[in-house]
C-alpha cells in the first residue's frame, strides 16, 4: 500500500468552540533561537551553540466577506491597552474521512491587523479579509491516521 502525502486544502479552524470556514490559514511557525556563547578562557578560538527561547511568527486567517458580518473588526477593536480578548484557536488538517489527522493548537491569541479586501472595478473573485493574530505559542499534535 502506497502512503500519499495530505493535501493542504481540506482543513477546519475552531475558535471558542466556534467553528468558522476560512479560505486560507498560514504563519504556523515555531522556532528555536540559537545562543551563541564562548567562555573567555576556552582554548578553541570559536562559539559554542545552544538553543534559547521560543520563537513564534503571527498567525494569518482568510475568508470570504459575509454581509453584516465584523466579527474580525469588533475583536479588534475590543483590544485595549495590555487587555487584550485573548482566544485559544484550534486549526486542523482533516483527511478525506473529515477527522484530524494533524492539530495545531494554538494558545491566548489577539488580533494585530484586520485588512479589508483589495477593490478592484474589473474584478470578478470574492472579496476576502484576513485577520492576523499575535499568540502565545503553538502546541502541534499529529492523530493517528
């Protein structure tokens, strides 16, 4: 039996035990930084490496606008000075069954930057809007297939 790698396309994004349908969902990174450190009385004339904090990219949402719906623009306009309304978001990769098969969990999330659609008077596709959101980390968990 030949395994196939998953194809990006068939996907679900939670939000608050909301599930909401998005287009397109990018920025899923988690990196280490390297320390780079070398003793004063070490006899090799170079740096030792080692790994340091976490590091983690904004994560990006896309979707089609809905009529009276600002549900993007009322979240981030509810963000206040150091309070902001923090949500866990769940993104899952699913398989062609619709059940998980890679989860990325990712904890306190708030809105930076909501962007409207780019208008165009000879345009034909379907106007989307994107939320990107600032986070706290990324848990990453793979579902037996």
């Amino acid at each position: 039996m030949a395994i196939y790698p998953v194809p990006v396309f068939h996907f679900a994004v939670e939000w608050g035990g909301t599930q909401i349908g998005f287009s397109e969902v990018s920025g899923l990174t988690l990196e280490t930084e390297v320390i780079e450190y070398r003793n004063g009385a070490s006899v090799d004339f170079g740096k030792i490496r080692m790994p340091g904090l976490k590091k983690y990219g904004n994560v990006t949402l896309k979707r089609g606008i809905i009529p009276a719906d600002n549900q993007f623009y009322d979240w981030l306009n509810s963000t206040k000075m150091n309070k902001p309304d923090r949500r866990d978001l769940t993104i899952m990769l699913l398989n062609e069954e619709h059940a998980p098969i890679m989860v990325w969990k990712v904890n306190n999330c708030w809105p930076v930057k909501v962007e409207g659609p780019s208008l165009k008077s000879d345009g034909n596709e379907v106007a989307i809007e994107s939320i990107e959101l600032a986070h706290e980390g990324i848990a990453i968990e793979t579902v037996g297939v």
